[in-house]
C-alpha cells in the first residue's frame, strides 16, 4: 500500500488507500545490487471502482490507458528506469498523475459546420474541368 495520498489537482485527490505499490527485480545497469534489491515498482490503481474520479474522468482514464488496465479496470504502471527504489516510486506516481490529469481536460469544443466561400468553389470547379481537358488530351486522336 502506498504511503501518502496523491494529489492530482484541487478537485481530485487520491486517497492512499486506493493505491497498491509492489517491489519487484529489475534488470538493466546497476551491477549486484540488481540481483539483490527490488527497485522496479509496480503501482496499481483500481480506476473502474475509484471514488475519487468522476465518472467522466474514469471513462477517459481507461480509455487512455489502454493495454494497461486489466479487464477488471485496475491500472498496472511499472517504473524501473532508476536504480533507487524511492525515485522509481516517485516516477510511477507522476505517471499516473500525468495520466489523471489528460483525462481530466475538459472536451474539445465542438466544430462549428462553416461553407465553403464562393471563390474556392469557382477555384475548385476551374482545377477539376483543367484536369480534365489534360486528360481527354491523352486519348488516341480521332480519325478526322
């Protein structure tokens, strides 16, 4: 279980609770201290049954996670890129508040339909009858 709550923006927080770290071997540098210490850590977050998000927000989340989130909806990050256990702890933590905060941006608004102006449709209808002028050009003359 993490220790600290993670606080995400001044809406969402979430409670230390909901987070279960776990220490696994990494590979990679770190000469003998890597067979000995479990530096990667492993963060899971269960999104799907999160108080802490609206509703909104977790749809966003799992859509966002894609291949990470388990078909029960609990999120895996695995940070292994230091040889300190504590750095990678708090790298897998941002990680997971960078991808609560994407999926808290409000939508896009939406597009507003606009017409093409008169102009770029005379352009477009000029280009289209020169193409094909070129193109009745390339068959066999007529025998005349």
């Amino acid at each position: 279980m993490a220790s600290n709550p993670l606080f995400i923006n001044s809406r969402i927080t979430i409670a230390a609770w909901e987070l279960t770290e776990q220490f696994v071997l990494a590979g990679g540098p770190g000469g003998q201290n890597v067979n000995k210490v479990s530096t990667a850590v492993q963060l899971f977050f269960d999104i799907a049954n999160s108080p802490s998000l609206p509703d909104r927000v977790k749809a966003n989340a799992l859509k966002l996670a894609g291949k990470r989130v388990s078909k029960d909806g609990v999120l895996m990050i695995e940070a292994n890129r230091t040889r300190s256990q504590e750095r990678n702890r708090e790298e897998a933590r941002e990680r997971l508040k960078e991808l609560i905060l994407e999926a808290a941006k409000p939508p896009p608004p939406p597009r507003k339909a606009t017409r093409p102006t008169k102009g770029s449709v005379e352009r477009r209808l000029k280009e289209k009858s020169g193409r094909s002028e070129v193109k009745k050009m390339r068959g066999r003359p007529n025998g005349d």
